[in-house]
C-alpha cells in the first residue's frame, strides 16, 4: 500500500494522454450529472472493464484471448495482471458514446441551446447507439495501441493468434460492444434505483455544453489517427479517418435534416 501514490503518480506521468481525456470527461460528467453520479459511473465503468479484461487474458472472454506485457508495473499501477489506466479509459470512452448517442437521438435544437434528451436517455437504443459509437472508437483506436512498441505507449498487449484488422481479432470488437451495453445499461439501472434521490450537487452550465462530448469523442479519434500516420501507418490513418469521417456526417445530417430532427425524439 506504501507504493500505491507512486505508482498512481507514475500512471499520470506514463499516460499523461490518457489522464487529459479523464480530465475532459469529468469536467463533462460533473456538469450533466454532478460528483456523486459522475464517481459512480467511474467506478461501475472501471470495474466491469477491469473484470471482462481480467477474464479475457484468462480464457478469451468477451475480448477473445489477448496477453499483456507487464514491463512497467515497478512503475505504474497494474492490478491483478491488468494496467490500471487501460481499465480505467473505458470510463471517459462509455460516457462520450453515451452522450454522442443521446445527441443522435434528440431533437437537435442548436449548437447552444440544450435540447429535451430526457426520452432518448431513457430509451434501450440510445444504448444499442451508445454501444455501436464506443465500438467505432476501438476500431480505431486498437490497430493503433497494438503499434505501442513504435510509439511512446510501449509494447503493452498482444493477440497470440494474431486477427483480421491490422492484428485485431473481431471477438474484440465485439466484446467492446457488450461492454459498452454493460457500463450503460448498470448505470441507468442504479440510476432509476440508488441513485434516484441523489441531487446532482455540482452539476453546472457552460457555453456548448450541449455538443460538448463530441468534442471528446472526435478528439480520442483524432488523436489516434494522428499516431497512426505518425508511425507510417498510412492505410491504417486513412481507414480511421474515413470511419471519422462516416461518423461526423451522421451527425452533420442531424443536425441539418429535419426529419432526422423529428425521428430523434421517437423511442
């Protein structure tokens, strides 16, 4: 336990990325849900992730069967053979294509004024949404950590089996998915049950904070089709930028199309 600040403070130095997309995702959090609801999305996130990756280095499932490099745990924090900001990241991920998802099933009203998005919370395809986003963004950003060793996230993990896209097996992508479902779905559940006599002390406005998230969304993608292009992935940026691409036209079309504008307030 004596270890525990320095290897959390080596984790902040090793992944200061990492910790500048946790940093964005709590200030977003915060100001929709306030502290007491932003620390358990946290922690529900963190640990879901951190079990399904514990049992996926064990016995391929949900992820498929992949193996971790443990060179630098004198250094950062890992627990039970699994880095601790990598389960940790599933946190900011789920949040940002939760909240994109609500945007793309509510009515878009402008890029300023906050728009009714009680119903699309509410509703089971805004998780399916929510799901299929998240996915996309380990689509993208998977091929690219698997290059860790030619970057300065260093050679963390590995397929044994190696797969089909740039080295990823697609029962991870899967995975990512049910994940995804999982984190939201807990949460929504310990929402309308614990959590619903909780206020939402802290919580605040500010300028955007309607399209905020998909600043953070978009952001994670462009910071990792930057590395892919950085390391000489040249096919492997060009794919991500087209799903990027793909992505910000639908909602680009949301928000100009007004019959889109009508079909985000339906269940």
């Amino acid at each position: 336990m004596t270890d525990l600040p320095r290897l959390l403070a080596g984790t902040v130095a090793m992944r200061p990325y990492v910790f500048v997309f946790l940093l964005a995702y709590l200030f977003l959090a915060v100001s929709r849900m306030g502290w007491a609801r932003t620390l358990v999305w946290t922690v529900v996130a963190y640990l879901l992730a951190f079990a399904c990756e514990w049992s996926s280095i064990r016995n391929g499932f949900p992820f498929g069967l992949y193996r971790y490099f443990d060179h630098t745990s004198d250094r950062e924090l890992w627990v039970a053979g699994v880095p601790f900001f990598d389960s940790l990241s599933f946190a900011f991920l789920s949040f940002v294509s939760f909240e994109a998802a609500v945007i793309l099933r509510t009515p878009w009203v402008s890029w300023h004024a906050a728009s009714d998005d009680a119903a699309a919370r509410r509703s089971w395809l805004t998780i399916i949404y929510a799901g299929l986003l998240m996915t996309f963004l380990d689509i993208v950003i998977d091929p690219v950590t698997l290059q860790g060793d030619r970057w300065f996230l260093g050679k963390l993990y590995d397929y044994p089996s190696g797969g089909p896209h740039f080295g990823v097996t697609i029962e991870n992508y899967v995975g990512w998915f049910v994940v995804s479902v999982l984190i939201t779905t807990s949460f929504r559940l310990l929402d309308a049950t614990a959590l619903r006599a909780v206020s939402r002390r802290g919580a605040f406005a500010f300028p955007f904070k309607q399209v905020a998230p998909l600043g953070v969304y978009f952001g994670i993608l462009a910071f990792n089709i930057a590395v892919a292009f950085w390391i000489g992935e040249t096919t492997m940026g060009w794919a991500g930028v087209f799903i990027a691409f793909l992505i910000g036209w639908m909602f680009f079309q949301h928000a100009v199309s007004p019959a889109r504008r009508l079909d985000g307030a339906r269940a």
